[in-house]
C-alpha cells in the first residue's frame, strides 16, 4: 500500500489564497502534493495535520475533502475489499477442508464381489466418500483380505483417490453354474462364447435341451467353473400339422339338457339344494349362477346341467375346409415367432386313404445373448 494513500486530500478554495497558507504553516501543518491555482489550493496532509486543520478558523474558505486518509482510509479500504478478503479466507478454509477428504473410491478386478458389497465393508470401518483420507493403507489390505476371498489386494491413494486392486481367489470362482441348453430345435449359424466351453460349431443341427456351452473352462490344465455367456445366431424352424379324415364322427348338442343339481345360497352358505340322477348315456356338464338379489340379502341359485350329446359321422370337404385349414396354422406358426425375422414359410399336404396332413413350416432368425 502506498503512503501517499493515507494521507488526506484536501482543497480549498476563497479569495486570499496565500493568507490561508500563512495560518496554515503558523500551526506547523506540513503540506504535501501542493497544487495552487489562483482561489484554489489542493494539498494532502497526514492524520495528525488534518486534526489541526479542523480545529482553525476558516469559515471563510470552502473547505473540501477530496480523499480521506489515516484511519478512516484503512476502514474503508477494508470494508470496500471485504468480500474479496472474506472469499479469500474461505477458500483457505476449504481447501484446508477438502485437501484430506476422500472424493472417489475405485474397485478394479473384482468380477465375483459386487462393489457395493466392498463398499460396504469398507464404510464399517469409516472409510466412505467425504471421510477423512486413509493414512493406512496396509491396514486396509489386511483388512479387505480378513473380509472376503482376495488372493491379493493393493491400496494406493491418488490425489482424493482411493483406488483399490483386487484379484480373486482362482479356486472359489463360479462354482456350481449350470450349462448353457437349447431352448428350441434349431440350426446354428454362428457362436462366440465370451466364458465356458461350446459344445458346437456353426452348421451344427441341436434339439431343444442340448448342451451348446459347459459352464467351465481349463486354465492351466485345471477346470475351473465359470459362469457361461454366448452370443449365438441360429435358425428356429417352426411347424404345425393338421389331420382331416374323410369321415369322421363328431359329437354335438342334441338339444336336450336336464338340471341336475340346484344350490339356493345365501352369500357363501347352501340354504337349499337338490339333486337329480342323469338320464342320458353321453353328456357334458355346464355350470351357471344366476343372482336372485345382491341389494337386502345376497340370494344366489347354482345350477349344474347335463347337455345330452349325440354322435354324427359327418363327411368333409377337402376343397371348402383347404384355405381355413392353412390359415389356421400359418396364425398358429406366427403366433410361435416372438417378433423374430421369417426367413421362409411354405405349406405342405399329403393326400392319404383316410383324408389329408396339412403342415406349415416356418423358418425363422434367433438372435440370443446368453
């Protein structure tokens, strides 16, 4: 900070300029920065000065402070740079703060324990983001050897990093995993298997249930268990088949029906029911529930009636039942494709003896990711 900064400035002005600088070096008041212009002086004077200064007669001159200086300088200094004083000092607080807290944990290697799970551990024993910075880190390799099946663990600390190195116990990974299997009859166009060990190769033909990946590999000449993962094209083909006979005998309603049991119920309870033997050779059995009132009280009539069934031999049009019959499977084939691309889809019918075998085939493309 400069002196000349804490010295107040001061003009003056009036008709007899050289009478005022008289008094004033009578009072062995010390003028620095002199500026004299016919009615106006302009001086600075330190803080021992200007207290002299306001203690003379001179209501004839009008007297102005242009810069306050000494004391009152320093305040207003102070409170004009108060913010900038006040972020400096909480900058040096934080960072005195944060220059010791922990800001990112980093898990590298571990592909059995879960990272929440170390973290976890790690945080029962302090050590969690914002916490203080580990000073020791062999405790911490210790301890993360004590809690889980590490081979090998190495701790470092970067910055506000605490990066953690692990290698898992070769001898206790994935055991027990079960193999990879077919879930439909299918071609197979291509595999790559990430873990395990495939069982096939691209043109190879597997039914639904086949093994395509064992859930272990060999390293070293030892098998280690391992959990599978394949991505595999392939080839699904889709079929369905119909028989239409000729002749043959179909069962129908004949019209008749007999109730054979009524139940009158109030709510859930039998208040009233009646039972009666059927009279007819082939049936089927209907089950109705009519509400009497659901309003006072919750009257309900359970009936079972036995609808007589007659036997037709009925004779069947090949040519009038030919397209609904393909329709009806083509539906059923698509209704198996789980929006997956069809490839190719044609219809076959084998003429017999005794009527005709319809069959649809489809084929379509399977992406799976296993």
């Amino acid at each position: 900070m400069k002196r000349s900064n804490l010295l107040y400035r001061i003009e003056c002005r009036g008709a007899n300029i050289g009478a005022l600088i008289s008094q004033l070096a009578k009072q062995e008041i010390n003028l620095f920065d002199l500026f004299r212009d016919k009615e106006i002086l302009e001086f600075s004077l330190v803080e021992g000065d200007y207290q002299k200064l306001l203690k003379m007669e001179l209501s004839s001159y009008q007297i102005t402070v242009k810069r306050l200086g000494g004391i009152k300088y320093l305040k207003c200094y102070l409170l004009s740079r108060c913010g900038m004083i006040m972020g400096l000092l909480l900058s040096i607080i934080l960072y005195i703060f944060m220059s010791n807290r922990l800001f990112y944990i980093n898990i590298i290697g571990n592909d059995i324990v879960a990272d929440d799970v170390v973290l976890q551990s790690l945080d029962s024993i302090g050590i969690r983001k914002m916490s203080l910075m580990p000073i020791d880190t062999e405790y911490l390799e210790a301890f993360l050897l004590t809690e889980f099946d590490f081979s090998l663990v190495s701790v470092v600390i970067k910055g506000n990093s605490l990066i953690i190195n692990v290698k898992e116990e070769v001898a206790h990974i994935n055991e027990g995993y079960s193999e990879i299997t077919a879930e439909y009859d299918m071609v197979i166009q291509s595999i790559d298997v990430y873990a395990g060990t495939s069982n096939l190769k691209a043109g190879d033909i597997v039914k639904k249930g086949d093994i395509l990946v064992y859930p272990y590999v060999y390293e070293g000449g030892n098998r280690v268990d391992i959990q599978p993962k394949a991505k595999i094209r392939a080839i699904r083909y889709i079929s369905q088949s119909y028989t239409m006979f000729n002749e043959e005998e179909v069962r129908f309603r004949s019209g008749e029906k007999q109730v054979v049991l009524y139940n009158f119920c109030l709510g859930d309870n039998i208040i009233y029911s009646c039972n009666n033997d059927v009279i007819y050779t082939d049936f089927e059995i209907e089950e109705q529930s009519v509400a009497i009132s659901m309003y006072y009280l919750p009257l309900r009539i359970k009936k079972i009636i036995a609808y007589e069934l007659v036997t037709k031999v009925v004779v069947r049009d090949y040519e009038t039942e030919k397209n609904s019959i393909i329709d009806k499977l083509k539906s059923d084939c698509y209704s198996l494709c789980e929006g997956c691309e069809i490839l190719s889809e044609k219809e076959h019918i084998t003429k017999l003896n005794y009527g005709y075998v319809f069959n649809y085939h489809i084929a379509i493309s399977l992406y799976l990711d296993y």
